[in-house]
C-alpha cells in the first residue's frame, strides 16, 4: 500500500516544473522589454519632437513637461500584476515617436536663412525705372510741345499785330542825315609837323587846306577859320578868309593855344603859356578893334585853359588856381565859379541851347566823353571803351556831338547822338592825330589833347 501512494505523490511535481519555468522566463522578457524601451527612448526624440513643434533646445521652460509625459507610461507597469503579460504590446505606442523626430532636425537650420533670402528688395527697382524713364519722355515731349506752341503763339502774334512793331522803332530813331563840313588836324610823323584838312561829314572831298597849321575853329558863317600856325615864320594864331583866300596873323606868341570864335563872330578867345611862369592864362581878342586883354576877376587874373564861349556870353574853361576843374565865368572874367571837381576834366564845350556841357576825362582811367547840365548837375558818361575818346563838338540843332576815337585801330571822326546813342565811325582821318611838333618843348605842344575840330552846316 505504501508503494502506490509515492507514485501518486510525485505525478503533481513534474507538472508544475514547466509552468514555473515558463513564467520565470515571461518575467525576464517583461523586465528586459521594460529595460529595451528605456533604452530606446532617449532624450533625443523630445528634442526632435520639440523641434517638430516648433520649439528649440534653449526654450527649457516649455520643452520641461512635454518630456514628463513622454516617460510616464514606461514607470507604470511595474504596479500592474503579473497576469498582464500583455503589457509589452502597449511598447509600440511610444515608438512612433523616434521615428519621425530625427528627419525634422534639418528644419532648425532653415529658419535663420530665411530671412536674408527676403531681402532683395532692390529688385523692384528695375521694374520702376522704364515708367521713370517713360515719365522723363513724356515731360520732354510735353516741354517740346510745350515750347513749339509758345514760339507758334509768339509767332502767330507777331503776325497778326505787325503794328506793335512801330512803335519799337521811337525807343532807338532813325539815324537822321547829317551835312556840313569838318575841320580837323592831321599829324605826319615824317614831317614832325600837323597839317588842316576839310571833308565833309561822310569823308567826302577831303582835302588840306592848311599846311604847318592845326587846332581850327570856324566862324558861325564858314567864311573865318582861326587856327594855330606853326609856320616858324609866323607862329602864333591866325585865321583864314575862305573869301578871298587871305591869311591873317593876330597873335605872334608861339604859346597862344586853341582859339574859338565868340557866338556873333565878333571875338576870338584863347589862352596862353606865354609867361615866364608858364601858367595858363586867358584872353580875348576883338576882330574889329585889333587888341587883346588878358581876363581878370577884379584885380586876379585867371589861370585857366580850354576856354569856350556860351551861348550868352559866358565862358566854360577849365580853371587850374585857386581850384582846379571845370567853372564859369562871365565875357571878361568876373564871377568866376567851380562847377566840377575834376583834374583831368578839358575841352569843355556848350552845346548850342546851353543846356548840356560835354567834355574829355580820365575820370575812369582813360579818355572818356561825359555830360553834364550847364550847372554841373547830371553827371553822364556818354562813350565807354578802352580807346582814346575826345575833342568835341555839336551839331546846330544840338542833336549830335561829334568827336575824334582810335576804338578801331586808327584815327577816325565819329558821332553820336546827345545822350551818347547810336555812336558811329564817320570816316576814317588820312592819317595819326597825336603828334609832338618837332623841336617844340612840352609846354608848346602837348600832342592831341591840345587839338580840336570844327563843324560847320
């Protein structure tokens, strides 16, 4: 009976021998799996999956929970008991995660180069410019345009008011004829000498008249010419008939300068170097009576020079004591006054109403023709140029002045209205007009601007 129940006995041993062994080893594969999954999931993926988000490592505050959650479900399954051997099979759900984090690494690197690549914002500007361009055309041809309709209206005006062009012409008139003839000196450099010559305004019918002669002055009536001889026979002042072709002497003094006919024809002033102290002095010789007298203001002599008559009687002359510039002073002298301080101011000359004095300076550092009212008021400048201007003389009517100029290479006579318009050459002289007399000291001749012209009508 004994031997049977031990049979019986060790039936249930070997039985649950494979059942422990089986379970020892589904709790190594449930440890190790547990190990694996710890393995395999690093901290890689959250960054991955952080970065698939959108978020970098440096952004800790919020890339903190996400990886909590991440690890909660691989620390549970140790409370869960030993008959859920299924647990493995919930491995995979944190798998998909590693998968797809490592391909969105690269994504960190776009993110800084994108934005220099929307910079180029210079490329509109290429698009701009042919409407630029287009613009600038259409302004020129509207200027064009613009500028043809305003010359085609100009024109068109000027077509149909031709009359508004009339009245143009009175601000600058027609240059009226002149007639009358023209004294005037000739200087030739082989002689050392001057000679007399007439013409008429237009240089007509020029000819010499006198000989060894210059500084003519004629009568009112043409009939007289009183001039300078220089004849060494018959120095002195002297004057021509155009009558009868006689010449006579009235003067023996060498140093008798520049005679000018009174306005009745009746005397003749000049002045003189004649003194010992060769001071210019004035004086007046009567053509009827034959004699002279040297001009006094009361007991003083006047010392001046250029002496010219006015139409009443009073004479224009440059004064040189006790002030020197232009004065006024009556027939023989008396209230002699200053009109204009100027040194260098000669050759005064009325014109025939009285009004206007014109004269030469160097007022502005050459030879200039100026005006002036018989006052000395209404100082003008008539001629301006670099060249010599002088000597004048009026017309008549007072209209016109004429004088002598080198502007254009040579000697010529010009004329020029009297406010100094519409100046032109007249003709050209035969020859030079500033000379020195040979053997003649400088207080004897002086060259041109001791010489004249003469005009008659």
């Amino acid at each position: 009976m004994s031997m049977p129940s031990s049979g019986n006995a060790q039936e249930p041993k070997s039985s649950k021998a494979p059942g422990l062994i089986i379970f020892f080893l589904l709790f190594v594969i449930l440890v190790g799996g547990i190990a694996l999954i710890e393995h395999l999931t690093p901290v890689k993926p959250i960054t991955g999956a952080l970065a698939a988000v959108g978020l970098r490592k440096d952004d800790t505050p919020t890339s903190a929970p996400v990886a909590v959650a991440t690890r909660v479900p691989t620390f549970t399954p140790t409370s869960i008991p030993p008959e859920a051997v299924l647990l493995p099979t919930t491995t995979p759900v944190p798998t998909p995660i590693p998968s797809p984090t490592p391909t969105l690494l690269p994504t960190s690197t776009f993110t800084p180069t994108s934005t220099p690549t929307n910079t180029p914002t210079p490329t509109p500007t290429p698009t701009v410019t042919p409407d630029v361009q287009a613009t600038i055309q259409a302004r020129q041809q509207a200027t064009r345009a613009a500028s043809a309709t305003a010359r085609a209206r100009a024109t068109a005006t000027a077509r149909a008011k031709p009359a508004r062009k009339k009245p143009r012409a009175t601000l600058r008139p027609a240059i009226p004829p002149l007639s009358g003839s023209i004294a005037f000196p000739v200087f030739d450099p082989r002689r050392g000498m001057y000679d007399i010559y007439v013409a008429k305004v237009d240089g007509s019918d020029m000819r010499m008249v006198i000989s060894e002669a210059s500084q003519p002055s004629w009568r009112k009536d043409g009939q007289l010419l009183a001039f300078r001889s220089w004849k060494h026979d018959a120095r002195g002042l002297a004057m021509l008939s155009f009558l009868d072709g006689q010449t006579q002497r009235f003067s023996t003094y060498l140093e008798d300068i520049l005679p000018r006919w009174s306005p009745d024809g009746g005397d003749i002033i000049f002045f003189s170097r004649r003194e010992a102290d060769r001071k210019p002095r004035i004086y007046r010789y009567s053509v009827h009576g034959r004699n002279e007298m040297v001009l006094r203001d009361g007991l003083q002599v006047v010392f001046g020079e250029y002496p010219a008559w006015m139409p009443d009687g009073h004479i224009v002359y440059r004064q040189v004591f006790p002030q020197v510039g232009l004065a006024i002073m009556d027939g023989f002298g008396a209230g002699g006054r200053l009109i204009l301080a100027d040194e260098s101011a000669i050759a005064p000359i009325p014109s025939p109403n009285g009004r206007y004095i014109v004269f030469m300076s160097q007022r502005d550092g050459n030879w200039e023709l100026y005006r002036i009212n018989a006052d000395g008021s209404g100082l003008r400048r008539l001629t301006k140029n670099g060249a010599n201007d002088g000597l004048p003389v009026w017309t008549g009517d007072g209209s016109t002045i004429l004088f002598v100029s080198d502007r254009d290479g040579e000697w010529g006579v010009y004329a020029m209205f009297a406010d100094g318009s519409r100046q032109r050459r007249l003709f050209f002289l035969p020859g030079p007009l500033d000379g020195r007399v040979a053997g003649e000291p400088e207080f004897v001749s002086r060259g041109w601007v001791e010489e004249s012209i003469s005009w008659i009508p």
